[in-house]
C-alpha cells in the first residue's frame, strides 16, 4: 500500500526529508503543494491518480495556529471554520 504524504510549503516537509529513506523505503510518497486548496486539490489529484496512494496525510503548520502549540506536535484537527 502506497501512502502520500503532502506538505504545502517544502520547511513543512524538512522533518520527514531529513528521514527521507525511512519513509520512502515504506511506500511513502512525498509531495509538496505549494500554498492554497487549488495547490493542495492538485497535488492530492496527483498522488491519488497518478501515484496510486490509497491514503494522504496532510502535514504543516496550519498558518501557524497559535504559538501556544509548539513545532513538532500533534493536532488532531476535527473541524475548520473559514
């Protein structure tokens, strides 16, 4: 199973590139965006049309959420308001 992974901005992806070999040696696919869903929906199409995934993850700083949500942690995002 191939699982993509994408990153709007390439400092995002900097974490999983220093582990590059790690994630790619198990199927990973990694891709990065650009900024915007128009970037995001193109990149996605990509990954699952073009590179067969049968997942994504979509990991970034979500515009820097709030300071009090340090780099490197986890957020489990279950609603956007825009």
């Amino acid at each position: 199973m191939k699982i993509g992974i994408l990153a709007a901005k390439p400092e995002e992806m900097q974490a999983v590139k220093e582990r590059e070999r790690l994630f790619v040696d198990q199927g990973f696919i990694l891709k990065v965006s650009g900024v915007g869903k128009v970037n995001a929906a193109l990149a996605a199409y990509e990954l699952i049309n073009v590179e067969l995934v049968s997942a994504i993850i979509v990991i970034g700083t979500c515009g820097a959420l709030t300071k009090s949500i340090p780099v490197g942690r986890v957020a489990n995002i279950k609603e956007a308001i825009y």
